[in-house]
C-alpha cells in the first residue's frame, strides 16, 4: 500500500474499526467555517481544514513524482479523492441545525487540497440541500469527531466568517469549554452521537457556530 493511501486510510476509515477506549487524539485539524448566502438565504458553508505536521509528512511521502520539491493538483489528485470519498461515510463531520431540526447536506463541490508554506489543507464547499429562507431563527453549525479520534479546533483567528450576509447577521463562536456550556452545543453533540452511533468520548471539546440575524 502507497503511503499516501496508509494516509487516508488513517483519516477518514480508522474510526469504523477501531473500538475507542480513552478520549485521546491522534489527529489534528484547525479549521475556518464560512457559510454562504445567496439573496439572503443561506446556501451552504465554506470548509478550508488545515492538517497537522504528522499527517501531512506522511499523506505527501512519495507524491512529488516530478521532485520539484512542490505539490501541484495532479499529483494530490488521488489523494483527495480518496479521502473526499471517505469523509462522505461521516457526513464530512459536520453538523448544520434550524433550532431542533437537523439540516441535510448536498455533495460536496469545489475539493482541492494544497500545500503552501509547509501546510497541507483541504478546501471544499457544502451546500445544503435546501437553501434556508432569508430571516431563518436557531441555525448553528459544529465541526468535529465524535469518536475524538480526529481533534478539530477553529483557527485562532477569523475562524468563522459570513459571505455576502444581510446586515445585521453575526457569526458566534460558542466554546463548551468556557465557565457555562451552552445547551445548543449540547444538542448539536447528541444528534452527531446519535447519526454516527458513537459514545459520549470527546463531547465538549469541539465549538459550536451560532447565527443570528436582526430583524428589521
């Protein structure tokens, strides 16, 4: 088996056949979250995940063919598909909800990976299924591992952002780790658990997006 194939097997197939038994880490990912709208109405979210170095050492060994010393997009090509199919099985570890109600996902579009200034991140665009109507009360987005295999955390900075929002919307970034956990996060971590049939391992550690618009 090629590396890069070891390496994506690790990312998106290890948590379907390991049996977690302590809530430990062994990948980590910071991310940016922007979510789209369109004419008012939210129309998807923006991923851009930046991987640690030991993933990325391993997942590039033996990619740059041409030894250019760079990574162009033929040569992580099969890399990407691969892992872009594999994070399909975990809905992309994302969860998008309209108060109670838990929102579907299109496919992905617009995948790339890249690799710059010894960085590898991975860039994709998830539309929802359903646009939500212009005014929509109670949204909220959280990106992480149930399984706490895979450590996601925002960026430190401008870790989430809104693109072409109606004045007046704000993006929040709500921390379960902070003196009183917010009971949407709480939410958002039971219906992950309960769409990947995972245990409660590593639940409060990921950071919940909250969207508010005022109104008119």
């Amino acid at each position: 088996m090629k590396s890069y194939r070891l390496a994506a097997f690790i990312f998106v197939a290890v948590l379907a056949t390991i049996v977690p038994v302590s809530a430990h880490p062994h990948m980590w990912v910071t991310y940016v979250l922007t979510v789209d709208y369109d004419k008012g109405s939210v129309t998807g979210v923006d991923h851009v995940w930046a991987f640690d170095d030991s993933y990325t050492a391993m997942a590039l060994e033996g990619l740059d063919t041409n030894n250019d010393g760079k990574y162009d997009q033929s040569e992580l090509a099969e890399l990407l598909k691969v892992n872009m199919d594999g994070l399909k099985e975990f809905n992309y570890f994302t969860v998008a909800k309209l108060g109670e109600t838990q929102l579907e996902f299109s496919a992905p579009t617009n995948a790339r990976l890249d690799y710059t200034n010894g960085v590898l991140r991975l860039y994709f665009h998830l539309p929802l299924a359903k646009p939500l109507p212009p005014g929509a009360e109670g949204l909220t987005f959280a990106v992480f591992d149930p399984s706490y295999f895979i450590d996601f955390q925002p960026e430190k900075t401008d870790a989430v952002k809104l693109a072409s929002a109606p004045e007046g919307c704000a993006a929040t970034l709500i921390d379960p780790d902070a003196e009183k956990q917010d009971e949407q996060a709480k939410k958002l971590g039971d219906a992950m658990a309960q769409q990947f049939g995972a245990g409660a391992i590593g639940f409060g550690s990921y950071k919940t997006v909250a969207i508010s618009c005022k109104k008119s």
